[in-house]
C-alpha cells in the first residue's frame, strides 16, 4: 500500500507501466528508497520494516 501511495495509484494491477525514482548507494547495491517520478514522495522500505520489529 505505501508503494501504492508514492507511485499515486490506488489499484494494484494500474502500477505496471507506471515511472518511478529509486535511490542506492552504488552500481550494484540494493534499492532501498522508491519516490514517485514528479513529487518528492518517498518511501523507504528498509528504515519502515527497522520500525515495525
């Protein structure tokens, strides 16, 4: 749902096709942070799931 809501769609199956940012460390590395591809809307999984444990 919070990929859902950066990306700005409330259906599942209207994400493919749909543009996106991502941001990493370096060639190679994990992607961690997905943002939609006009506003500055992020959502960074790995620090949301750190919360939840």
């Amino acid at each position: 749902m919070r990929i859902m809501d950066v990306v700005g769609e409330s259906e599942l199956l209207k994400l493919k096709g749909k543009y996106i940012r991502i941001a990493h460390k370096d060639l190679g590395s994990t992607i961690e942070i997905i943002g939609n591809i006009i506003k500055d809307k992020w959502f960074d999984y790995k620090t949301f799931f750190e919360k939840e444990d």
